[in-house]
C-alpha cells in the first residue's frame, strides 16, 4: 500500500512539473486556436494587449532610439518631464492594433511576420509551424515561429499564475513593414444623403 501511494504521489508530481513547464507552449497553441476561431474573448484571457501594443509601437516607428527604454525621473528630470506633455505618436499606435486582429494574431503565430498585419482573413495561411523554444524561465519564456525565408517571430509569454501565462510581448522580424494594399488604402465613398 505504502508503495502505490508513493508511486501516485510520484506521478502527481512529475505530472505538475511538466504542466508547470508546458504551460507557455499550451498558451501559444491557445492563441493560434482563438485567433482561427475569431474569438476575442478567448484573446483577451490570453494576451495583455496593452504590453504588447507597448511593445509593438516602437519596431513599428522604425526609430532605433525609441527600443531604448526612456531614463527614469533621476537619471534626466527634466527629459521626463518633458515627455509627459509631448503628444503621443497617434500613427504607429493605429500600425500596432493592425497587428491585434484575430486575423493577424493568426498570421503572427504563423510566422507570417510584419506581412501579418495586410492578413484580412484567418482562413489564408494554411501552414502550421511549430514554435521552438528560445527562452524558458520560471516566469518568463519565448517562443519563435520561423517563415520560409528564416525570418523569426518572437511571441514573450508571462506568468500571471501557476499554470496561468500571458502574451507580453511581440518581437517582429526586421525589415519594415509593407505598404497597405491599395484596396485597404483607398478611402471610402462617402455616403449619399
């Protein structure tokens, strides 16, 4: 008797370890999943879509000093000061909530890079790549999803409990992003009154 307990708690054991580590990969396929089934609820339990649009605005300015984190109140008082009554950059915000849709979630997680955000429907990709480990800690980890051409999307996972992660962070291939299809570009009609 003292045996099979000991054998189940050994089981038990071994099988939260590898739930506890397992977690961010089930996350992601998570994500792939509610953005192919259009669900926005299942998103927003998923992803912390304010850190990641905070993490896409500045590969999508394409200003190398705005990846640098701003210096704190001590380090330039008067530079924080005067950040907080410059105006925000209204145009690279819209560039990120491209990147939001569950159509271009499920192009992210597709390897579909900075062309993702031109994606306007899930169904277009077929393909299904699988994420490799890049980083993995005990609340951190990273995942990258490989295009045909190598390029790397990087998708930076957060715990927020013990089996509970949440997307943080996108890291977009270089390069920059494609001009909007003249479609997607041209302005409506307006409507007739």
């Amino acid at each position: 008797m003292k045996k099979l307990f000991g054998n189940l708690l050994l089981l038990a054991v071994v099988a939260a370890v590898i739930s506890f580590f397992a977690a961010p990969a089930v996350a992601f396929f998570g994500i792939r999943s509610a953005a192919d089934a259009n669900d926005v609820a299942g998103l927003s339990r998923l992803i912390d879509f304010g850190a990641v649009r905070q993490s896409l605005r500045p590969q999508l300015s394409g200003n190398p000093a705005a990846m640098a984190p701003a210096p704190t109140f001590l380090e330039d008082p008067i530079g924080a000061v005067r950040r907080q009554f410059e105006p925000g950059d209204g145009g690279t915000a819209a560039d990120a909530d491209a990147y939001l849709s569950p159509a271009a979630l499920a192009g992210l997680t597709r390897g579909d890079g900075r062309y993702a955000s031109q994606r306007s429907s899930v169904a277009e990709g077929t393909s299904n790549p699988t994420p490799t480990p890049v980083f993995w800690g005990v609340n951190r980890a990273r995942m990258a999803v490989s295009d045909e051409g190598g390029s790397r999307t990087v998708f930076t996972f957060e715990r927020k409990g013990p089996f509970e992660w949440k997307l943080v962070h996108i890291g977009l291939p270089d390069g920059a992003a494609p001009a909007p299809s003249p479609e997607a570009a041209a302005p409506a009609p307006a409507p007739k009154r």
